[in-house]
C-alpha cells in the first residue's frame, strides 16, 4: 500500500526472528538441561507443527504447542509428562483452537514474497544463521535499516553478569542469576531475558508469587 501510495515518509525497521534455528543451537548446546518444549502458539499459527520435528526426532525431546491462558500451559505440561513417560518424544497440539497442523501456508507465502533469511543475534546465544528476517530489495524504499544506515546487528558483547542464555538452556532458573530483582527486575530491566513480556526472567519475577 506504501509503495502505491507513492509514500515517501514511511519506513520500517524489521526485528523479526526465525524460532527453530535457536531452538536447533539450545538442543546441540553441550551444557543444555532442557527437557521438553513449550513451543509458542502465535508463531505455530504460521509455521505449524513439522519445523519443531526434529527436536523429537533428532533430540529425543518432548513439546506441545501451547496457547496462552493457564489451562494452555497446564495442557501442554500435561502433555510433555505423557511422552516423557511413554518414552515417545513428539510434536504435540493443545492449542487446536487457532493453530492447525500445517500453520498459515499463505501467510508464508507473504512472507517469503516480501522477507528474506538473515543471521542474527539472540539473547544469550550469539549469532545464529539465517535466523532473522530482513526486507527484500523491492522493499529497500521502505527499510529503515537501509534507508538511515542503521547497523541493529552489530556484533556486542554479552552483558556482564547476565545469565540469559543459561536460563534459556534450562541450566539456572532466574533468580539463580545473581541479579535477579535487585539490579534486574522488569521495572529496570538489565538483561534481555527481563524486557520482553515473553522473556523468561520476566515471566518468572511476574508470576512467581501466584503459584
Ligand atoms: S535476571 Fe536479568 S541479568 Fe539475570 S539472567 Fe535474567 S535478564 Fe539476565
């Protein structure tokens, strides 16, 4: 529409992601503790259920799709402990009322008509290939990384002291990191596990006194 338009004020910075690529790097991480996978129902949506496959087949670790309201999470925990005990390790849907089996084939279609792959850097896992997303070239009008000379994947070093990527490789819970709630608490948020609504830390420093 932009393009139609003849919009020339108009510009996007992208800061999408591709999950199984980290996810491929946490399962072939030597020091990893994880033991099953909640995977995230908005991303299933588009991609479905067979780009989690090999995490059951090649890993042997267990995970459910999993919505978001309580009886979700429970489900799909529920779920992760019936193929643990079973010893099948699977892909497994709870959240069938918005994610289908094949995800959104068109939304993918859009996407690759308009997005190409790119390295990127993860909280806490460096830098994985082709795991982000940028603009293609018929959208180079409209990148703001492009249009501003903007450099968002520059190389940086991880922050010292944050635990990110050992809370992400199951090896600590949060407040095992030393800056849990006091130099780090969602409020004044330090590592990136503690920005993002979807960031471990702050999950857990949010819902931890309700269970
Ligand atoms: S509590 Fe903060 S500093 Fe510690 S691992 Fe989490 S995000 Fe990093």
């Amino acid at each position: 529409a932009a393009a139609s338009e003849g919009l020339t004020n108009y510009s996007v910075l992208s800061a999408l992601w591709i999950i199984p690529p980290p996810l491929r790097a946490i399962c072939q991480a030597d020091d990893t503790r994880i033991q099953g996978f909640l995977y995230p129902g908005h991303v299933s949506a588009i991609i479905g259920l067979e780009p989690y496959r090999f995490i059951a087949e090649e890993h042997g670790l267990p995970g459910a799709v999993t919505g978001f309201e309580p009886v979700d999470i429970l489900l799909s925990v529920s779920s992760i402990c019936d193929q643990k005990l079973a010893g099948k390790p699977d892909v497994t849907n709870t959240y069938t009322r918005v994610v289908r089996p094949d995800g959104n084939p068109r939304a993918r279609r859009l996407m690759d008509e308009h997005l190409e792959l790119k390295d990127a850097r993860w909280r806490g896992l460096g830098r994985i290939p082709a795991s982000g997303l940028r603009f293609r070239e018929h959208l180079a009008p409209f990148d703001a990384e492009k249009r501003f000379d903007l450099n968002v994947d520059r190389e940086g070093e991880d922050l010292p002291g944050c635990r990110c990527g050992d809370v992400l490789k199951g090896k600590i819970t949060p407040p095992e990191c030393p800056l849990y709630g006091e130099t780090c608490r969602p409020d004044a948020p330090y590592g990136p596990c503690m920005v993002s609504f979807e960031g471990a830390c702050l999950a857990y420093y949010k819902y931890k006194t309700r269970i």
